[in-house]
C-alpha cells in the first residue's frame, strides 16, 4: 500500500494535531500505517510504549517509540534488518534493548543485540555483537541495571532438529551499558546453557498493551 511507509515524521504530525475528543478507532486507523503490532513494552514512569509492528508478510522490521497518557504519540520510528522478537526498557538508564532475527529458510537462525538511546533521537541503534547476523535473540530482560539475560536460538539447525525449539540462555554483565562498544559482544560472551525454549505468539498481548496505552482517554461530563 501507498500510505505502509509513511515516514515517522508523518505520524508524529498526525498524532500531535489531532483533537484531544477524537475516538479511539480513529486515532488507532491513523497509526495503522504502522503495522500489527507484534510485540509490546511499555516504561510506566518514563511514559513510553515500545511497539514493533509487522507488515503483511508478517515481519516486524519497524519499531515505533511512543509517548503515552492524555494525548499518545508517536516520538520515534526505526528499522531494523530482521524482525524485532524482544523488547525491554532497562530499570534505570534511558536505554531500550531490542532483540532481532530469524530463520533463514535454509539452516541458519540469524540476529542482532541493540541498544537504542532513549536520549538522542538522531542516534541509530548501536549493534552490539561482532556480526549482525550472529544469532537469533529469542527474548530478553533486565534482571537487573547491571545484567541483561538473552535467549538465544542455536547458531544453526543442521543435524539438529531440537534447535526450534531450544535456546541457549546467556547472562551478560556491563557495569555501565550506556558505555558498551558497537561489535563488542563475540562469539565467546554468547556461550551459556541449552534447554526447551518454547516459541510463543505475543501478538494478541501486544496489541492488548497499544491498544490500552495509545486509546485517548474519553472524558465524560456530567449532565
């Protein structure tokens, strides 16, 4: 469709002028432009939704960053080169971790690390493993402002039919992760323990959190 790739620039247009009583349908057919969205977090007390939303093909390469409350909107859009599969708002630092990938069709399950600056807008997402296409983050969390866990699916699935459905889980500790280099996570820091990693369909709760959260409040006055 003509109107899939409006430029962020648009939509933040879009959802600054519109009239603080328009219906919720309405405001939700105007950031439809975006996608589905696919998968969903939100940072209550900096009042942001991270949303990756995905095209007809069912890939979510595009991320919108919005402000949430009275009036949503949309602040930030990226893209990325494989889909978005994790999203997490770090506890403290104006930090966004986004975990991409996918299975190449063929053997290899391929993806990327990012640290998204919360505080410089005009700043790309830094990739933080050597390769961008190394492996496919799975999910992520921050158990704590110091450690970021990642599920990561297996490098490949040649010979190896349990790779759907494994991960293996890795544990990385930066004392400060505003300071982590681009490319500086290897091979080596990705090694951790393999088990069953079911693959689940977030999409239904992700809708359900940007629904909630992009929805104007409707303000009722008494008679």
């Amino acid at each position: 469709m003509h109107n899939a790739r409006r430029t962020a620039r648009d939509l933040t247009d879009l959802a600054a002028d519109l009239p603080a009583d328009l219906p919720a349908d309405l405001l939700a057919d105007l950031l439809a432009p975006l996608g589905e969205p696919a998968v969903a977090v939100a940072d209550p007390e900096r009042r942001l939704l991270a949303v990756a939303c995905a095209d007809g093909y069912g890939e979510a390469l595009d991320l919108g960053l919005f402000e949430t409350g009275a009036a949503p909107r949309l602040v930030r859009r990226l893209t990325f080169g494989l889909s978005v599969n994790a999203l997490a708002f770090h506890p403290e630092l104006p930090l966004l971790a986004v975990g991409t990938g996918d299975y190449d069709g063929g053997h290899r399950f391929e993806g990327g690390l990012f640290l998204v600056d919360l505080d410089a807008p005009s700043r790309g997402p830094r990739a933080l493993f050597a390769r961008r296409t190394d492996r496919q983050v799975l999910a992520l969390h921050w158990p704590d402002p110091q450690r970021l866990r990642l599920h990561l699916a297996p490098p490949d699935d040649e010979g190896d039919r349990a790779a759907h459905t494994e991960a293996h889980t890795v544990l990385l500790h930066r004392t400060d992760w505003t300071a982590v280099p681009s490319g500086s996570l290897t091979g080596q820091h990705l090694r951790g323990p393999r088990g069953p990693f079911p693959r689940p369909d977030g999409r239904a709760a992700a809708r359900a959190l940007a629904a909630r959260l992009l929805t104007p409040p409707v303000h009722r006055h008494d008679r």
